[in-house]
C-alpha cells in the first residue's frame, strides 16, 4: 500500500503535537512515510520537533521524520501539505483583538477588523508558501486551515485560479455538530447534517439521522431552549468558549429556523457581544497564558525527560484528527461528506458564483464535489452577501495597494458597520502592521 510524505506548515504550532499524536494512532487508515515540520520560527520549531522524535521514536519507529526551516527542504516530494501558520503570531491576534476593542468595536481573531488585519497579513505570507510548495510539489494536495480561512480562500482562488488541489477546511462545523451530539446522547458520525454559509458564518438547515433519516434539528431546538448548549469537549473549555457555545440559545430564541455556527453571535449581536466581552483580556491572552504555554511547557518536559511519559495521553487531538481524515478521504476516493470550503458556482443558488462557500461536500481523489442547498431565505441571504462584499473588497485592497477598497471592506462589515469608525480602526491597524501588511494608499 502506497504510504504518503507529509508536511505540516506552521510546525510550532500549538496544535502540532495533536497532530503527531494523530497521525500515529491512524497509521493503518492514512499510512504515512516521511513527515516534515516546516516553521520560519527556528526556536518554536526546534521545541516541538525535539518533542516529535521522542514520540516518533517511541511509537512510530519507521516513519521518516524532520523538521526544518528551509521551504526546499519542506516542500520536495510532498503527496500532503497541512497549512497551519499564523502570521505575525499571537503577538498580533493581540493587536487584532485589542486595537478594535480600544476603538468601541468587536476584537476577534477571525471576525471583523481584527480578521481582516490577520487577513492581509495571511494573504501575504499564504500566496509566498503556495508559490514555493508549487516550487518543489507541483501536484500535492495543500490542506489549508490557517486563518482566517474565509479571507485566504478568497486570495488563493484568485490568485491560483486554475489550482485544483487547494482546499480550504475549517474545523467549527464538525465541532458544532460533535457538541449536538453530546445533547442527542448519540455518535457524531450518526449524524448528517445539511449545512450553507461562509466559514465562521454559517447555519445547519437539517441535522438527519444517518440511520433512519429522521430530521432531528426539532429535538435539537427543543433541547437547546430547555437546557442550552455546550461544547462536546466542555470539560477541558476555557470559560470564554463556554460562554460562546453557550450563546446559541440566544441565538436560536431569536432565530430558530436553523443551528447556528457558534461565530454567527458576532455578527448578530455586535454591540451586546462587544459590552459582554472582555476588553482588557482578550481571547488571544488566555491562548498565550493558557494553551500556548502548557503545550511548550509539556513539549519541554518531554524532552528533559528524554521520554514520552503520560505526554502522550494530555494532548487534545480532535482537531487533528478531523484534518487527517480529510487527506484520508482524499487520499483513498472515499467520498465521505464534510463540511469545507468552496467556491460556490450555484451550490447556494442565489448566491454570486464566485463567493467562497462553506457547504457539505463528498470528498475524493478528485477533490470536494458540493452538495447544492438552493435558493437560502432573504435574511440569510442579505447577511452573507454583504460579508462576502466585505472580504472580497478587501482582497481588492491586497492586489490594487487600495485603502479606498479596504475602508470600504470596513465599512461593510457588520462588526464595525460606520465609515469613520472603519478609518479609525483601519488608520490604527496600518501602524500596527507596517511592513506585515500591503501598502495601501
Ligand atoms: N480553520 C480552523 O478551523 C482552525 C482551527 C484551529 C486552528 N487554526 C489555525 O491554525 C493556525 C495555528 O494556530 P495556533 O493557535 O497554534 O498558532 P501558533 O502561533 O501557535 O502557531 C502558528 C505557527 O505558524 C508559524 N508561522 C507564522 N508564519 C509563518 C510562515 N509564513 N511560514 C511558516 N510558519 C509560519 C509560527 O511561527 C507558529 O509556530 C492559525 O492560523 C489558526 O487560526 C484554524
Ligand atoms: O481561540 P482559540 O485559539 O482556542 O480557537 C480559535 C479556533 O476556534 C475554532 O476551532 C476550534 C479548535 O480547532 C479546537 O482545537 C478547539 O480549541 O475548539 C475551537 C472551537 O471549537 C475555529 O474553527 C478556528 O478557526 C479558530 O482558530
Ligand atoms: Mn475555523
């Protein structure tokens, strides 16, 4: 059986070590040969990939394992490439999020201004890796996951039009549907749900038991009016999750037609979220006091100890493994459904053909094949076409070096939604990016 090379982009990532985890518990169902980290943090990447050959030492002795900091290195050879980078770091989620919240406006790391800062900024450093993987593997399948993925999906398609091995995957989906089925008291992947949207800005029309067909978005409802919502993984959630997750109840008192994503209460709520949230402490400061710090706290245990331990055990993986089994599926012509990102050519009917969509889709050899939703009601429909204005206007900002395209990308998002607010927020966030950002004039 063919075995495949594999390279993970952003290999100092806090969610690396999931992955490494990951790819030795499904070695029979997505065998790999060589795995290469690839980071332009030398001392991020030097952690976590000492960390990996402890544990590929222990528990996968055959695989061909590196880590590096030079693309030719990365990318020679490569059947998979996992895109996991994040420009400019969580140093600037920081900014993203602080900037707008200190300007009256919402800060988060993938919705509003602070997603579209982190969204120039990707765009830059994403469109240079593709370039350079295309280099070196003309024909791997890029996995794309960085974020914000909306926003880089967009860049890559018009920037890599005739490109057919890009995928661009987001995570949020499979999580809302995992946390439904802690509610049901069911598996996950008895479920099979109908989903429309942008990433991070989506709704699930139907939740169908996959056994008997029954629709069981009614009972879903009924169980989040009466006792709320939760994630799957609730127990190991960070307070400001639970919170979020816990939102859809309002959402859906509001708006009980659909389930939503959990990221539609940002674009719902802009001036309640924004007086609820924490403005001192962002999300992105429990990430670097939390998350960031425990996973190269227990890398670096691992490697004074010279041996796994219980390291192996402590890391969260659902993430990876959903990630791994999209190369699996596309790797093996499985066609299994997932929920990713597309660009949309009538998969939501009244929809521009070329706004990047988040639909289900069975997922082969051939890449994903779109399951059509047809014509969405008005109000959903008004929502996303002024979100897919907003991100494709600021992809415009990219390549016309335009600030009259990225105020106007402001302008329109619902986060922020004023034009002078918009060229405060976009004045401010100019100074914080220089020299990561286009420049705009
Ligand atoms: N799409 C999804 O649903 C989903 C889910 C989880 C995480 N993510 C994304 O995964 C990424 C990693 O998240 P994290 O919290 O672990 O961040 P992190 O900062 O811990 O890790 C990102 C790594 O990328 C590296 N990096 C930055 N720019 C790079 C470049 N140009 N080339 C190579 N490496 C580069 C950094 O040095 C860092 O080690 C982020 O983009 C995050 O948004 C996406
Ligand atoms: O605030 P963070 O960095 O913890 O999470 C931001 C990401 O949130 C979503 O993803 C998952 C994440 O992958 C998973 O590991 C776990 O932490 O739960 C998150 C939410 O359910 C989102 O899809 C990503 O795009 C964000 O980057
Ligand atoms: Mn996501």
């Amino acid at each position: 059986m063919k075995k495949y090379n594999v390279c993970i982009v952003g290999g100092g990532s806090t969610y690396t070590p999931g992955f490494l985890k990951s790819f030795v518990r499904l070695k029979e169902e997505f065998p790999i040969a060589k795995l290469v980290l690839f980071d332009n943090n030398a001392e991020r990447q030097e952690v976590i990939g000492e960390f990996g050959k402890i544990l590929f030492g222990e528990r996968f002795k055959e695989l061909e394992f590196s880590y590096t900091t030079d693309p030719k290195t990365a990318y020679e050879n490569m059947d998979f490439v996992f895109m996991q980078m994040r420009s400019g770091g969580l140093q600037m989620r920081r900014e993203d999020e602080h900037i707008p919240f200190k300007l009256g406006k919402i800060g988060q790391e993938t919705c509003g201004a602070g997603g579209m800062a982190y969204g120039l900024r990707s765009t830059i450093d994403m469109i240079i890796a593709v370039r350079q993987i295309r280099q070196y593997s003309p024909n791997a399948w890029i996995l794309n996951y960085s974020n914000p993925a909306a926003i880089v999906a967009e860049a890559l398609r018009r920037e890599f039009p005739n490109d057919k091995r890009i995928l661009n995957i987001c995570d949020q989906p499979e999580n809302v549907i995992r946390s439904v089925s802690r509610l049901l008291g069911c598996s996950w992947e008895d479920l099979d749900p109908v989903y429309f949207g942008l990433n991070h800005y989506g709704w699930f029309t139907h939740v169908y038991d996959k056994h008997t067909g029954e629709d069981l978005l009614p009972k879903v409802r009924q169980i989040v009016a009466e006792k709320g919502f939760l994630p799957q993984d609730a127990e190991q959630r960070d307070p400001s999750w639970l919170e979020t997750y816990g939102f859809v109840q309002d959402i859906m008192n509001d708006f009980p037609d659909y389930l939503p994503n959990t990221y539609d209460g940002y674009y719902l709520y802009p001036e309640y979220k924004y007086n609820h949230l924490d403005h001192e402490y962002t999300r992105a400061d429990e990430v670097i006091a939390g998350r960031e710090t425990r996973v190269f706290k227990e890398c670096r245990e691992v490697i004074a100890n010279g041996e796994l331990g219980e390291g192996f055990h402590s890391i969260s993986d659902a993430h990876a493994e959903m990630m791994i089994k999209v190369a699996e599926a596309i790797a093996f012509n499985k066609n299994t459904r997932f929920i990713v990102i597309v660009e949309n050519n009538g998969a939501i009917n009244n929809l521009q053909d070329d706004a990047m969509v988040e639909v289900v889709c069975e997922l082969g050899i051939n890449g994903p094949r779109p399951m059509a939703v047809g014509n969405i009601p008005q109000f959903y429909y008004g929502l996303l076409a002024q979100q897919v204005s907003s991100e494709k206007l600021l992809i415009d900002a990219y390549y016309e070096k335009s600030y009259q395209k990225a105020l106007q990308a402001l302008t329109l998002n619902r986060l922020i939604n004023d034009a002078k607010k918009a060229r405060e927020i976009l004045d401010a966030l100019i100074i914080a990016n220089k020299d990561m950002w286009p420049d705009l004039h």
